[in-house]
C-alpha cells in the first residue's frame, strides 16, 4: 500500500511549488517523514529547492585598488601591499573609511 493516495497527491500538486516548509508542514499532516514528502515532490517535479546565498570573496587586489583610491594614489602606487593579509587590508581600508567619515 503507497502512502500517497490520489487525495494526498492532489494536495500537493495543489500547492506546488513544494519548498522546504511546506514539505515539513504536509509531513505534520500526513505523519510521514519529510524526507519522504521531498522524494514524491522531486518524483513529481513540483519541488523547489530554495536559492543558494552566494557570498562574493574580495580578493588582496581588490582590497588594495580601493585603498588605492580611497587614499587618491595612482593606480599600481601600493603594490607593495599586494601580499599584506586579508585581514589587515580589510582593517587599513575600514581605518581609512572612518577617517573620511570624520573629516
């Protein structure tokens, strides 16, 4: 016997998209576990997964170039600082940020 009578089915189809939540809250109503409500989602193509947060990395080059210009330098003027740490041009560049905030 299938866990998934047509009423169950056409509640999902229903409310398709299924996400994430409502996968949790139908495997509330229909005592199943929601991994299950997510396989028969993905098995009936009415699942979506939820977006990815994608987090943009600074790379040292462009931490320098902005110090570069927040300090009015030429282009390629501080490319000694090209192997500072991350961490130390971040908190040069903040430093300078704040400085302009007060002038």
């Amino acid at each position: 016997m299938s866990n998934y009578t047509t009423e169950r089915v056409s509640q999902l189809t229903a409310n398709a998209p299924i996400t994430l939540e409502k996968a949790k809250a139908f495997a509330i109503e229909f005592g199943l576990p929601q991994s299950s409500i997510v396989a028969k989602c993905v098995q009936m193509k009415i699942y979506k997964t939820a977006p990815k947060m994608v987090v943009a990395k600074v790379s040292r080059a462009d931490l320098v170039e902005d110090i570069e210009e927040r300090l009015r330098l030429p282009h390629g003027e501080l490319t000694g600082l090209k192997n500072a740490s991350g961490a130390a041009l971040k908190t040069l560049l903040s430093s300078i940020l704040v400085l302009e905030e007060t002038s």
